[in-house]
C-alpha cells in the first residue's frame, strides 16, 4: 500500500474542508479595502491568472508531477479567488457608478461550479469538465478588469492590465503544456499554447517601451525577458516528448517575476 499517497489524499481532503470553512468568514474578516482603480484592476488581474492556474495544479496532480506543491497550488488558489472576489464585490459598491458590480456577479456564478469540480477528486472526466468552463471564467474575469479600466480611464490602468495579463499567460501556456502531456484535447491545447505564447511576446514588448516604466520597472521587465527567453525554449517540445517537471518549474519563475512587474506599476498609481 502506498502510504505516501494516502497522506497527500487525507491532507488534501482537510485542506478541503478547511477552505469551506473559510468560506463562511472571508467576506467579513479576509478581505481587504481596496483604495485605488490599480490596485483594483491588479486583483481583477490575477483572477484571471488563478482560474488558469487551477486548471494547471490540477492537471499536475493527474500527472504525478510534484503533486504536493501542486495540491499546495489548486488549494491557495481556490483561496485566493475567494478572498479576492469579495474585496472586488466590496469595491464596486463603494463606487456610485457601481463598476463592475454586474459582470463580477457573473464572474461568481460561473465560479461556483468550477471550484466543486476543481475540489473533487482529480481525474481525466475532472479536468476535461474544466476545461469546458474555464475559458467562460476566464472570458468573466477579463471583462470585470476592462469594465474597471475603462472607469479609471487611464494610461496606468491600462499598463496594469496589461502586465497583469502576462501573469495568466504564464500560467496559462503551462495548463495547455500540460494538458498535452497529459493527452487531453491535443490539438486545441497544441493551438491555443502557440497563440498564448505569441500574445506574451508581443505585450512584453509593449511593456518594455512603456513611458511611464520607472528605472526598478525596466529592470525588472529586462530579467523578464531573460527568464521568458528561457521558459519559451522549454515548451518548444519535441513531438511526443514532454518535460512537465521543467515547465511547471519554468511557469512559477515567469509568474513570480510578472508579479513583481504589476505590483511596481500598482504601486504608481497610490
């Protein structure tokens, strides 16, 4: 008997039932004000990225590729997405034009059914029903950060969405690499990770001509290119021949240095 993957099931079904319980208090105890359009655009931002995220932790899982980190992944991104939907939904009601009060009421009824099946038992039926809904999450998500930067109507609003946008892209060529190595929906996850990978390139270099990049932004948008060099190599496999190991590794550098990048664009606008 395999003790070891007992102890990750039974820790991941405490973990479980420690985020219902968090559920019932997020709202009133977790979430934080949000004060300014960029930090709002930034949280909208990153909803993004997690409902992709989710997809790929969980599809890593099914792989058996560091299944503890992943688990680690699916479980504080499930989180997260909570907490941050409700200081969203707080924000909007605390504009008198009500921003983005519709479309994140959209964004929480796709959402709803997407963590249940995202909390169950991993499996091949499993992921490729998330498949089937997390295109609709993510297409709810980017429409609540241009509903908000359309309100702020701004230069730096938009910039944050644009780096913002790269965080899920990272995460979103990892989910399409993995679904491949997985052999789920090959030919559209083969298509949509080339195009997901074009769109990357193509804002990155939009964001390193930005006029309004500080010298710590550039900076960082310079090892960006570095590390994206680097991560683009990676998932340009061989036909059959998947590293998901190296691409998991790859995708959590990309995002982690994305992150960096559209918290200094945040923090301009405060």
């Amino acid at each position: 008997m395999d003790f070891s993957r007992l102890y990750r099931v039974d820790i991941r079904a405490w973990f479980v039932v420690l985020l219902m319980t968090l559920a019932l208090v997020v709202e009133d105890v977790q979430a934080e004000v949000i004060k300014t359009y960029s930090s709002a655009i930034n949280k909208a931002g990153r909803q993004r990225m997690l409902s992709q995220r989710i997809v790929k932790a969980y599809s890593m899982i099914g792989l058996d590729v560091q299944v503890d980190s992943a688990n680690e992944q699916l479980l504080t991104s499930i989180e997260l997405f909570e907490q941050q939907l409700s200081e969203l939904k707080r924000f909007s009601k605390t504009k008198k034009n009500k921003v983005a009060e519709k479309s994140l009421a959209n964004v929480e009824l796709l959402w709803e059914p997407f963590k249940t099946i995202a909390l169950n038992e991993v499996s091949k039926n499993g992921v490729q029903e998330l498949v089937k809904r997390d295109e609709a999450l993510l297409k709810a998500a980017h429409q609540v950060v241009l509903d908000l930067q359309k309100s702020a109507n701004s230069k730096l609003g938009r910039i944050v969405n644009i780096s913002g946008r790269q965080r899920m892209l990272s995460q979103r060529i990892a989910k399409f690499y993995m679904l491949l190595a997985w052999r789920v929906n090959t030919e559209t996850s083969r298509k949509l990770m080339q195009i997901s990978s074009e769109e990357f390139s193509a804002a990155l270099d939009e964001l390193l001509i930005s006029d309004i990049n500080t010298k710590a932004i550039n900076e960082s948008l310079d090892d960006v290119k570095v590390q994206w060099n680097i991560f683009e190599r990676s998932f340009q496999m061989r036909e059959g021949k998947y590293i998901p190991l190296l691409i998991a590794m790859s995708s959590e550098k990309m995002l982690d240095k994305m992150n960096k990048v559209t918290g200094l664009y945040d923090q301009l606008g405060k």
